[in-house]
C-alpha cells in the first residue's frame, strides 16, 4: 500500500511537469512550423532584392533588410566599446567586493530589466530631443538636421538596450581565461594593460563575438525601441547618412499585419518577411551557441 | 593611481549577516594572484586605463539618464499650470464627471474634443494581460523546469533546453504577429469570443515570451540544490516525488520566485505582442474575453503622433515612469531573491 503510494506520486509529478516541457515544445514548434509552411513559398531571391511596391502588397522587403542591417553595424561600433571596457573593468581592474562594483553589476541587470517601450522613450527625450536638438543649435544654426528621429540615434538607443548583453558575455569569456596566463605574462614583466590586450583579450575573443552577436540578435529582432528614434513606415530610398530615418525588418511585420490595405493580398509578403526575420535571429543565435561551445572546449582542454 | 585604486586596501565589508560564501570567494581568490605592475609604463598605458574606468560606469550612466531624461518629460504634469488645464494626477486617477456621460467615469480618450486621461483602464488591462500571461507562464515554465532537472535524461534535455532558448530568440514582434494572424481565430472560434482581439489572446502570446525567462531562472535553481540534500532525503526514505516537493523545491523557492519575478517584470513591459493583439480598446472591465489597452501599448501606438511638450505627451511619459519604476522594483525584488537563495544554499554546499 505504501509503495503503490509513493509510485503513483511519482508517477503522477512526473507525468504533470513532463506534460509542461511537452507542451512548450509544442508552442515552439506550432510557431516555427506555421511560419516556415506559409512563408517559405514566397522568399524568393526577387523577395529579397526588391523594394515594396503597389501599397506593400507586392515587391520585395529589400529596404527594409538594408535598414535593419545599418542599424545593427552602427549599434554594434557603440555597444562593444562600452560593453567589452565595463567588462575588463569588473574583471581585471575593480575590487569584487567594493560598492562601486555592486553598483555597477545592480545597474546592469536593472538595465537588462528595463522594458523596451521605456527605451524608446528614453531615445527620444535623450537622443532625439536632447542630443540632436544641442547639436542642430551649435552647428546647423537650429535648423533640423539631427534633431529628429534618424538611424544613429535608433542605433545608440539599441545599444543601451543591448549593453547588458555584450558586457555578461564579455565578462564570462574574461572570466573563462586560465589565471596562468595572466601570471605568465606579469612574470614576464608585462604591465597590467599589455597583459589584458596581447593575453586575455586575445583568449576571450571568441567570448567577446558571441556577446557581439547575441546582442546583434537581439538588436535585429527589438522594434519597440525604434518607434520614435528613427523607424519609418516605407521610404522611397534607401538611408544615406547618420540623419536619415530607415526601415527594418521588425517594423515591416508591424506595419503589414495591422495596417495593410488589403489583408489577403500582403498575407504571403507578411509571412516570408517573418520568415526571414526569424532566420535572421536564429542564424546569429546558433553561430553565437557554436562560438560558445567551441571556446568551452578550448579551455577546458586547457585547463587540465 | 591605478595601483592606488586596485591595492587591497578598500576591504570590502561584508553585506549584512553574510558570510564571505563561494559565491565571491573564487575572484577574491584571484584578485590576490593579481599579476603587479611592472614599473616601467608608456604614458598612453594611464590614458587606456582611464577609458577603461570611464567606459565602465556607462550602465550606471546609461541608468541615471535613463531616470532623468523620461522624468523631465514627465515633470510638467506635477508643476506645470498649462498642462494642468488638461489634466492633473487627481483627473487621471479618479473618476471624472465628463458632458455626455450619466456618472463619473475612467475614460482614455486622449485625442477627442474634451481630452480625458483616465489611467484606470490602461493599468487594469495591464494586469489583466499580466495576470493571463502569468497564469499560462508559470506552471509551464516551472513545470518544464523541475522535469528538466529532475526526471529528463540527458537526451531529453538535449531537446527541450535548446528549444526554449529558440523560444527566447523567437522577436517579440513575431509572437505579435502569430498572435494577431494565427492564434486570435483558433482562440476565437474555440471560445466562442465576441472579439477576436482581447486580453486572453494577448495574454496567452504574452506567456510565449516570458516562459523562457522562468524556465531559465528556475532550471538553474533547482540545478543548484546541493546534491548532499537529496541524498540525506533519500537515505531517510522518501520517495522521489517526496524529495522533490519537500526539499528541492522548498531550497530553489526563492530562485523560482525570482524567475517568476523577473517574467511578471517582462510581461508588463512588454509591447509589441500586447500592442498587435490586445485589440488596444480601453475598456475598463474584469473580464479578459473584453478588448484591452495596456500601458506599453498605449505608449507605442499615441507618442508618435502627439504634440511634443504638450499635455498628451507629458501623460505618456508618466506613464513610461511607472513602466519603469515597477520594472525596477521587480528585478530588484528577484535580485534579493537569487541573493538569499546563494547565501542559503552556499553555507551548506
């Protein structure tokens, strides 16, 4: 009697959390599975070179991937700077226990926290408003130039945004750098920066691309943040510098499932955009896993 | 005065109560192996070091503006008499007696001759999302959790770990999107809802994005109960099952909670998916087959076209200050929580 009740308590807490992991499963591939069946048939190479055309219910989405494209490059040369010192910083130079350094750690798992809309705001009364406006007075004599929303300031808001994600890669990867190297090259008389940039950097190079690409993931597939800095609905031409606004893929989504014309007609276009959207992300989340394991492999051969 | 800076001789004091646990004892470990500096430096080496310790304060920076920059926008709606025409705190909060309306009512209809900004609604149709979102999220996400760690073999959780991490990459847009095309009509012709559009549709998309996020939090808590406890539970004769309810759950609660904890911050702060499919109609009532306009939602959808500086947009902007505030406290409150649970744990381990 006792020993039926222990197994049908097993048998019923194994059967009720297994039926949760089968059913996220499910979800997973319900998405991804109706996504690929209708979206597939559409992306064709024409699909992706053209530009929207007849109201978005024909063309291609080709703007929209060059926008999305310039804006994570420049995102990128903003967030790795910031990302990869505020890491070193933690890890080589600050005192682990200091209340400077639990500063900082709180502010970036808060910033991590942050929700994106509060982003976009932030974009336009800091970015927009604030910095752009200042730079239209001191230069262009108040006339509007950069004091609108354009493609380096959805750039820089992306990169706060993403900040959190290069800065615990970036660590991480420090981290995983066997403490001999260090020791060897201090033995050697290397100072403490020349053993940060020709040793640990070098190792924790791979560490340091897969927060890049983590944070390019996230910056590619975020569309809340760029609503008021820059994002446009459709754009005859492509951007041609820092000041012009752009297309990006996210928004393009946005725009064709709730303010199309004619529902039946962008349905194929919608579906291909989401498609490659969704190729886009996984492809740099894959390459960030592959990246990842390598360097584990590496150090742990290493290490022993 | 960068050797000044690193030297040992800030010791840090030891936050409250706490001991000096595994989780600082490895890099205090490797501060003291520190490599010194050699003597001889060129000059650019200061200037290098001192970008470094510039760039790093960039979060706290990033944080600080953060605060200030969406609180200036917001300010005028507390001082300024202009704005008060409008609206005040008091209009947006109580009921308003407005022409046309037989009681005093919560109306958001920013954009009418008679501008009303009630916040009722928009805060009532975030919880009410939230709370679905919630409701679907955590017993999925906690579930897949404890299966993952405590019953899965190694092939299984090959499967299911990666596949929430694809979860997690999914665009928030794309959930939007396969709510708002996909979803709304399964839910609807199941249901038998009146609009397609309302907080159940919204809310169960909601859940989409946040499972992985509790999934996360907890798979790593209940990885990290001391193997010795549920050694010490079998060996007293408990079952599985009675291992698992009575102690590895009770020791990773409150990393559990903190992952519950950080989803809820999440889901209210979530715009796209609640923006595509919530129907964005601000009615105030409990019921979640009803159309609904959360507070992130509200932002995206009106900011973009309001006067800058104006009464609409200083409303929006508060209301991204709430946004703020409450995701703060919550992560702040599952930060705490993954606190404890190492201080608890690691005296043990």
């Amino acid at each position: 009697m006792k020993r039926r009740s222990r197994r049908v308590g097993d048998v019923a807490l194994s059967l009720g959390t297994g039926l949760a992991a089968v059913l996220v499963l499910l979800i997973v591939a319900v998405i991804l599975g109706d996504v690929a069946y209708h979206g597939a048939p559409h992306m064709t190479l024409t699909f992706l070179t053209q530009a929207p055309r007849e109201g978005m219910t024909a063309g291609g989405i080709f703007p929209a991937i060059f926008g999305t494209v310039a804006l994570v490059v420049l995102m990128t040369l903003a967030v790795l700077p910031a990302g990869v010192a505020t890491a070193i910083y933690l890890s080589e130079y600050a005192n682990p226990g200091s209340r400077v350094t639990r500063l900082v750690r709180v502010a970036v798992n808060n910033l991590a926290g942050v929700p994106s809309i509060v982003f976009g705001l932030f974009g336009l009364g800091f970015f927009v408003q604030f910095v752009g406006a200042g730079i239209d007075r001191a230069f262009y004599g108040g006339q509007r130039v950069f004091g609108q929303p354009a493609l380096v300031w959805a750039a820089l808001t992306m990169a706060v945004l993403t900040l959190p994600v290069v800065i615990v890669a970036t660590e991480e990867a420090l981290a995983a750098v066997p403490r001999e190297l260090r020791l060897a090259s201090a033995a050697l008389g290397a100072s403490r920066l020349q053993t940060i940039v020709r040793v640990v950097l070098p190792q924790a190079l791979p560490g340091i691309l897969t927060g890049a690409i983590l944070a390019i993931s996230r910056g590619a597939g975020e569309v809340a943040p760029i609503l008021f800095t820059g994002v446009a609905y459709f754009l005859p031409k492509l951007p041609g510098s820092l000041h012009d606004q752009f297309m990006q893929l996210g928004y393009h989504v946005y725009v064709l499932s709730t303010q199309s014309p004619d529902v039946d007609a962008t349905r194929p276009i919608l579906y291909a955009t989401v498609l490659v959207l969704l190729l886009l992300t996984f492809a740099l989340n894959a390459t960030a896993v592959v990246v990842r394991s390598h360097m584990r492999r590496r150090f742990a051969g290493a290490a022993s | 005065m960068a050797v000044g800076l690193a030297a040992p001789t800030q010791a840090s004091s030891p936050s409250a109560g706490s001991q000096p646990v595994e989780a600082s004892g490895p890099s205090n470990h490797r501060r003291a192996d520190r490599p010194r500096l050699a003597s001889r430096r060129p000059r650019f080496h200061a200037l290098a070091e001192a970008a470094i310790r510039v760039l790093a304060f960039s979060s706290i920076t990033a944080i600080i503006l953060i605060f200030v920059f969406i609180g200036k926008e917001a300010w005028p709606l507390l001082h300024d008499s202009a704005i008060w025409k409008e609206v005040t705190l008091a209009k947006m909060w109580f009921a308003q007696q407005w022409p046309g309306y037989d009681a005093a009512e919560h109306v958001w209809q920013p954009v009418s001759e008679i501008p009303k900004y009630a916040a009722w609604p928009l805060v009532v149709g975030t919880l009410k999302v939230t709370l679905v979102a919630m409701l679907v999220a955590v017993p999925l996400g906690v579930g897949a959790a404890l299966f993952v760690s405590q019953y899965a073999g190694r092939r299984l959780r090959e499967i299911v770990k990666p596949t929430v991490e694809l979860l997690a990459g999914v665009p928030s847009v794309v959930l939007g999107f396969f709510a708002l095309m996909v979803m709304a009509t399964w839910l609807q012709q199941a249901l038998g809802l009146d609009s397609r559009l309302n907080a159940l549709v919204a809310g169960v998309a909601l859940s989409f994005a946040i499972i992985p996020v509790i999934f996360t939090v907890s798979e790593e808590a209940f990885g990290a109960v001391p193997r010795s406890y549920v050694e010490a539970s079998t060996a007293l004769g408990a079952a599985r099952w009675q291992t698992i309810v009575r102690v590895v759950v009770p020791a990773a609660g409150p990393g559990v909670a903190a992952g519950i904890a950080l989803g809820l911050g999440r889901a209210v702060g979530e715009t796209m998916i609640v923006l595509m499919a919530s129907g964005n109609a601000a009615i105030l009532s409990a019921s979640p087959a009803d159309s609904v306009r959360t507070v992130s939602a509200t932002i995206a959808a009106e900011l973009a076209e309001v006067v800058f500086g104006g009464a609409h947009y200083t409303v929006l902007f508060f209301l991204g200050v709430l946004l703020f505030a409450f995701t703060l406290a919550t992560n702040l409150l599952g930060e705490f929580a993954i606190g404890r649970m190492r201080r608890r744990l690691g005296g043990v381990a």
